[in-house]
C-alpha cells in the first residue's frame, strides 16, 4: 500500500489536492505543506532544487509512489533536475494554463504568478507556442501575493490585488492562476475583476496523476485517506483541512 505525496510552499497546494482528492477517492494522500520556507517565489534555483530535494527524500521514505508537485514555482524550476535526481520517480507538476486560454479563443489574457514563474524561460516558451495574433497577453507578477495568502492577511491581499489589476477591469476577458495559492482567493480576484474568467490547472494535474498511475499499474482501492503534515508548525494543519472541507 502506498500514498500519493504532494508538495507546496504551503496551502497552494490545497486547490490541488482538493481536485484529486475528488478525482481519485480511492487513494490516500500525504500533504506536505512547506510553510517555512514560503515564499519559493523569491528564491533562486540551488535553494529551492535543495528544499524540494529534501521534500521529496521525506516523500519517499514515507511510502509515496508518486510525488506531485503542487506548485508553478517549484515545477518551474525544478522538475527537471528532480527527474534526473530520482530517475525511478514518477513526477507529475503544474503549469500555468496559459494553453487553456489559447484553446478557449480568449482575446485578452492576463498571467498573474510568483515573481520567480513570471520571468521564467517555460512561461515565455508557453507564451510562444500558446498566443495568438489577436490575443493581448498581460504577464503580471503578482509580487508577495501568496505569501500574504499564506498569512490569512486578507486587506493587504485586497490592497496588493487592486493595485496589480485595477487597470484590467471590463477589458481583461481571462486570468491565468499562475501559482496554486491563487486558485484559493478566486472570490477576491472576481472582486477586482468582475467580468473575468479565472483559468487554472488543478484539474489538469489531477486527471495527469491519474492518467501516470493507470500507466504504471499502481491504482490502489484504499480508504482515501489524508495526512496533512506541515514544517512550520502543526497549528497551521486545522486550517488546511478547513480550507479543504469549505
Ligand atoms: N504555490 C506556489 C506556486 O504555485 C508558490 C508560492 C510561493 O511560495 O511563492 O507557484
């Protein structure tokens, strides 16, 4: 018997976990919420290569046989030197859904992410394959934004939103989630943005891990079970599974 691991600079990976939890309710989960060393966005790549290394040592010693990487930021930067670390481990990420945007014919697209996503070579080479002519494309980076989600700091977020999106309001017809801290403050973004489709990928990852494990044949029948483990402090796991219970 083995888990899915999950990982996360911390509670971004909830809109994740909460799409697989439903797409595949008979697995169990281990959730590791890496709140202490949130925000990745701002670190450059040998220190996050070195925390999401020792994530996933955690993740394998405690019995995953997959490890999913709930966060843009992380996957970004370093799912590749992961794959080439841990050669028999299966890695499923996250990407923008900038392609989502492309295939629904949207005319105005704003990609709002961590500092670190925003001016990264996989975003301009998603922007490349994925932008048409007539489509006006935004990259914003949306500064400490999920650092403040992660601190519950909800008039700062509301102040940092304004001033990022004010300008779109009535012509941006959709907003790519560039990071999985913003799929949980959808109802403040549509705030500020009222007549906007906001776009992720949470989904997409879910249907992926599902589709890797049918691949590989370890599809388990087990009692859908979660743990939630977190490296800052314990207090923060109530949250979590009220985040994900709402
Ligand atoms: N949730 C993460 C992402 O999707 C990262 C947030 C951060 O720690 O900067 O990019």
């Amino acid at each position: 018997m083995s888990k899915i691991g999950v990982f996360d600079s911390g509670l971004g990976g909830l809109s994740v976990l909460k799409e697989m939890m439903k797409v595949l309710p008979n697995e169990d989960f281990l959730f590791y919420e890496d709140s202490l060393n949130n925000p990745y966005g701002v670190k450059d790549e040998d220190e996050l290569l070195e925390i999401t290394s020792k994530i996933v040592d955690y993740l394998l010693d405690n019995d995953c046989k997959i490890i999913v990487i709930a966060c843009n930021t992380a996957t970004t930067c370093c799912m590749k030197a992961l794959r080439e670390k841990y050669p028999n481990t299966i890695f499923v990420g996250t990407v923008p859904a900038i392609k989502v945007a492309y295939d629904n014919n949207y005319k105005n697209t704003i990609i709002l992410s961590t500092p670190y996503t925003t001016k990264s070579k996989r975003v301009e080479e998603l922007l490349n394959d994925y932008t048409r002519e007539d489509q006006i494309i935004t990259n914003i980076s949306g500064e400490n934004l999920a650092n403040l989600i992660e601190l519950d700091k909800h008039d700062e977020i509301m102040e940092l939103l304004h001033r990022l999106l004010d300008d779109y309001k009535d012509k941006a017809d959709s907003l790519v989630l560039g990071c999985t801290h913003y799929s949980l403050i959808k109802a403040e973004i549509n705030e500020v943005l009222p007549n906007t489709v906001l776009l992720d990928g949470c989904l997409g990852v879910a249907n992926e891990v599902k589709h890797q494990l049918e691949e590989h044949n370890l599809l388990e029948n087990n009692s859908g079970s979660l743990e939630i483990v977190n490296s800052k402090s314990d207090d923060l796991i109530k949250r979590s599974y009220e985040i994900l219970n709402n």
